[in-house]
C-alpha cells in the first residue's frame, strides 16, 4: 500500500498522508477504475448508457477524467517501453497486470488518441461543453473489444 502510495501522490506529501489516512481516497480511486474497465470491455450501446449515468454526476467527472487519465498515461508507457523497465515512472503500478494484456494488444495510435481524447473531454467539461455529449465522444474513442 505504501508503494501505491508513493506513486499515486507523484510527489504530493500531504495526499500521501491524507490518503493513508482515509481509505475513502482509494476506495474512490478504485471505483473510477472499475468504471473505466466496464467501459473498455462494453460495446457501443454499453458505452452509450454509461455516457448518460456519468453525466448525471457532472461534479464527479474531474476527478474521474484526472483518474483516467493517469491510467492512459501508464498505458501509452506500457506500450512504448520496448522492453525496458519502466516502473519507477508508472502511477498506477496496481493497474499494471490488467495494462500489459491491453500494451499489448491495442496498437499505439489508439492508445495516444485514448489518452488525447480524455485530456480533450477533461478540457471540454471544464468549459462547460454538452457533458454527455463529451462523454459520449470520448467512450466512441476508446478501443472496442475484439469479439471472441
């Protein structure tokens, strides 16, 4: 937990603390991730309907969008590595084994127009785009599962 931490705080003492603290900060943290998981693995209609249940909670999207965007990071490093150890700049070193498959698997550009997009969608909403509109775009960007 105290390597999570580190990592999650990039340098921020006080959050670090604050986070050890209150476990609420990671619970959230986690919760956000597990929306972006069920988003990645959800087809367009899914994405859709998850679109619509985001943007009724515009005060959570910052930090939501922020979270997803330290993921996005990771990932576009995960994929760029070419076999060089990279953990010591990662932030979601909790995340890594359900990146590596996805680094993997997704091809670069989509990766780096996923991470441009959330920037994008982050922007967006803190200029008070259409909200479900720029969730909307943003899942439409995001990588579709290969059928099975």
């Amino acid at each position: 937990k105290a390597t999570l931490l580190a990592h999650l705080a990039d340098g921020r003492l006080g959050w670090a603390v604050q986070a050890a603290e209150d476990e609420t900060i990671l619970q959230m943290r986690a919760e956000q991730l597990e929306i972006l998981h069920s988003a990645l693995a959800g087809r367009r209609s899914e994405r859709f309907a998850l679109a619509d249940r985001l943007a009724r909670k515009p005060e959570a999207l910052p930090d939501l969008l922020k979270t997803w965007l330290s993921w996005w990071r990771d990932l576009t490093l995960l994929s760029q590595r070419r076999g060089q150890a990279i953990s010591l700049t990662l932030t979601n070193v909790d995340e890594v084994s359900r990146m590596e498959p996805l680094a993997a698997t997704w091809r670069e550009q989509q990766i780096l127009a996923s991470l441009n997009q959330t920037n994008q969608a982050l922007w967006q909403l803190e200029r008070n785009a259409n909200t479900r509109l720029a969730l909307e775009n943003l899942l439409l960007v995001y990588p579709i599962p290969e059928l099975v």
